[in-house]
C-alpha cells in the first residue's frame, strides 16, 4: 500500500486534475490511498471569505464559480458539490450575522477547501474508470485536540484510522481529505499549514504504508530555488534530518512537521512532480549511506536579527536563560544562535512581534535590531569533517564582495548557516552553488 499526496498546485486546474487521476491509475496495482490539497489559492479565499463575511454578505460568489469552473471542464455535474457550498455559505451569513469570527470558526471556514476538492478528484477518478470514494479524515477517525488552527494528533488516531482505511482499500481507492480532522467534541480542526503533507504521515504510519508520496510542481527536493540558480538539479536521495533543515530554512516543498511522524516509523517519503511522473524524484530516508558531501543551499528571507549586548554577561550564571525565558513567554520562535562573552545574536522571522520581548529585554541589556536580512544554510552529511568547508563558503562570498554578518552551525554535523543583508541573498546563493555543488558535484559525487 501507498499514500499519495496530491496539493494544491497539483490538482489546481481541470487539466492537473486529469494528470493526477492518471498518476493514479497507473499505480492502482500498489493499493493507493490518496489524499488532496484545497484546490490552489482556495484555502486563502476561503479565508478573505470569512472576514469579508464580518462587514459583507455573499462571499461564496467565487469560489462557488472557481469549482464550477472546474467541474464543467471535467464534465462534471454542479449538482455534486451543492450541499458543501450551500453548508458554507450558511456558514458566511452566520458569521455577517453575529460579527464574530472565532479560531474554531475560521477552521470550519477553510475545512470546505479540502472537502470540496476531493469529491471533484473522486467524481473524476470514478468517471476514469477507477473504483474510488471521497471522504473526510474526520469521519474515519482522526481526532486531534482543540488547538484551532494547529491542532496535535490524538493517539487514538492511528487504529481508527488503520481500521477505517484498510476497509475502504479492500473494494476502492479512498480520497481523502487533508489538512482537516475533528476533536474530541465534534468540531472541525486544522492541523496548521502544510497539513495535508502531515495528513498523509499520519495516514501512512496508520496502514504501514511502503512509501508515501508528496505530488507537488516540481522534481523533487532540488540543489537550491530553481528561481534563482538556474542550474539548481534534483537530489536523489536524501536524509530525514537534511530534508528537515532544508525545509525549515525555506525550501517549500516539504514542510518540516510533515516529515517527523514518517521518520520515527522508517517510512520513506517521495517527492515527485505530477506535470513529469516520469522523474523519480527525491527520495527521503531516515538514514542515507552519504557522508562529507553538500546537499542543497537554501534561503530564508525577511529576517531580523537581534543583537543583546551585555557586560554583566562575562562569566554570568543563567543569562542565556533569561534571554531565552523572555522569548518564550512573548512565543517569539528563534531560529539562528551565535554567543560570544558579552554578545548574543539571534534571528527571528521579521514577521515575528518581538515589541514587547525587545522591550523586556532592554531591562538587563542593550538591544539593537538589525531588519532586511536573509538567513542561508548549506545542508549536507558531515559538514565538519569537509576539510576547508568554512574557508570555501567565506572565499565564494568574498569573492562577490558579500559580507557576512551572523554564523552558526550546529554539532548535528549538517548544516552551516549564515547571515547576509537580504539583498545579497540571491548572488550568495548563486555564488555557493556554483562553487560547492556545480564545481564539486555535492551529492552527485
């Protein structure tokens, strides 16, 4: 048996929907268990639909026109997806009715994105010639806690869901919703963003599933953004905690959380790019037999760093612990860490509101701020013993005359990360890749 995720990009048009349908087909033989996105941009005018519904009545009007659309190029009746949009429609006119929009309600809002999407992709895979039903994960079994828009998964998830699953996969190909389960009290929950790649963890741990695939647009997990390396070429195979850095640090095609429930269970995840099936992709082990060689570079844009300056920090008991107490109790997320005698230096996302926690933190230290910044990490197996790494990666940039301004790297042995001015970022990962994957063959040694 195996999963196959399906997101939003990948099943976004009429067209996609067919190739994806395809896809599946052609893989009926291994007992597919599939799970879907919301169609593309579906989830953010669901969104916009709900706080629009706050000052305006009728904000079902597109995105009711955005499925039909679909639906007729696929030669589908309307006729199928009416109770959802009426049900949220209902939905919207509560919500302009009583001028609240609660955490609880914007999840039940954007849980129809999922829940329309895949009875089109069923409706189409039945026209297709394939025995296949939708259904929502709530209604086989997956319980989360109440944590609107983030919720956890609930231990009694797992053999509800093996139960359910292995039912359905006995006479049809089930098509199920991602990103969406229920609590203990019936309400509808959201497993937070990137939560139909999680959606399909979870499933596959549940069946014990051989391999679960992520369909995305593009080949796999790639040396750097294609969009600014143009040589940039697909990994072959690559390690659960590479995939994990690479993720964090903003290569989009996996999102880190996705990727910790197939790791614990040895279940290898596969990227693929459903507009080029024939692509094997990347490959995604907990443990890979490479070692001493670059992976990927990847980028994270809009940072800001904190600079906490202290001469009471020189041989100080607790003070990194009064730093990071302050940042927890204003849930600042830190992302980078470099400490000197009587310095910290930190990044945080400049999206981040970190007012109040700089506000604290001027009680015990000068603080400045430096905003526009991008953080890059090289990820590879055994960074550390790459004899003359550093000396490289300082040599590439200095050669464009970049200057870095904040590094860090961990004992992890896997990544190295750095600090430049986000206009910068773009040359410095050109410059990197050219140097350390193109000249040297990173992963393809």
């Amino acid at each position: 048996m195996i999963v196959m995720k399906f997101g939003g990009t990948s099943i976004g048009t009429a067209e996609r929907i067919r190739n994806a349908v395809r896809i599946v087909k052609e893989r009926k033989g291994k007992k597919p268990v599939v799970v879907v996105s919301a169609l593309s941009k579906v989830t953010n005018s669901l969104l916009k639909a709900a706080e629009d519904s706050l000052h305006k009545k009728n904000g079902v009007d597109a995105i009711r026109e955005r499925h039909y659309e679909i639906m007729k190029e696929l030669g589908l009746s309307r006729e199928l997806i009416e109770p959802e949009l009426n049900e949220l429609a209902e939905l919207l006119t509560g919500i302009n009715y009583i001028k609240e929009l609660t955490p609880r309600t914007i999840d039940y809002v954007t849980s129809f994105g999922e829940r329309l999407s895949s009875k089109i992709f069923a409706a189409y895979a039945r026209k297709a010639g394939l025995k296949a039903s939708a259904h929502c994960t709530y209604d086989l079994g997956f319980i989360t806690d109440s944590q609107f828009g983030d919720a956890s998964t609930l231990p009694e998830t797992y053999p509800s869901l093996r139960k359910s699953i292995k039912k359905l996969a006995k006479k049809e190909i089930p098509i199920i919703t991602g990103f969406i389960a229920k609590d203990r009290n019936g309400s509808i929950t959201t497993i937070g963003r990137g939560g139909s790649d999680l959606t399909a963890s979870i499933i596959g741990i549940a069946v014990g599933a051989e391999e679960i695939q992520i369909w995305t647009d593009v080949d796999g997990m790639l040396t750097a953004d294609p969009r600014v390396v143009r040589k940039a070429r697909t990994v072959p195979i690559i390690s659960f905690d590479e995939a994990s850095e690479l993720a964090y640090f903003g290569a989009k095609v996996l999102h880190p959380k996705s990727i910790l429930p197939a790791m614990e269970k040895d279940i290898p995840v596969r990227v693929l790019n459903t507009m080029n099936p024939e692509n094997r992709g990347t490959e995604i082990l907990r443990h890979t037999k490479h070692s001493n060689r670059i992976t990927s570079i990847a980028c994270k844009k809009g940072i800001s760093v904190i600079n906490i300056h202290s001469a009471r920090m020189l041989l100080a008991h607790g003070f990194l612990h009064k730093i990071f107490r302050v940042f927890d109790q204003h849930s600042v997320s830190v992302d980078m860490i470099a400490t000197s005698e009587v310095n910290v230096s930190i990044t945080v996302s400049g999206k981040a509101d970190i007012e109040m926690a700089i506000r604290e933190l001027r009680h015990f230290a000068d603080v400045k701020v430096e905003k526009s910044k991008a953080s890059i990490c090289v990820v590879g197996a055994g960074l550390k013993r790459i004899p003359g790494m550093a000396a490289t990666v300082f040599g590439a940039l200095g050669k464009e005359k970049i200057n870095v301004e904040m590094t860090s790297q961990g004992a992890s042995e896997i990544n190295v990360g750095f600090v430049v001015n986000e206009d910068d970022a773009d040359r410095a990962i050109r410059s990197l890749h050219s140097e350390l994957i193109e000249k040297d063959g990173g992963v393809f040694k």
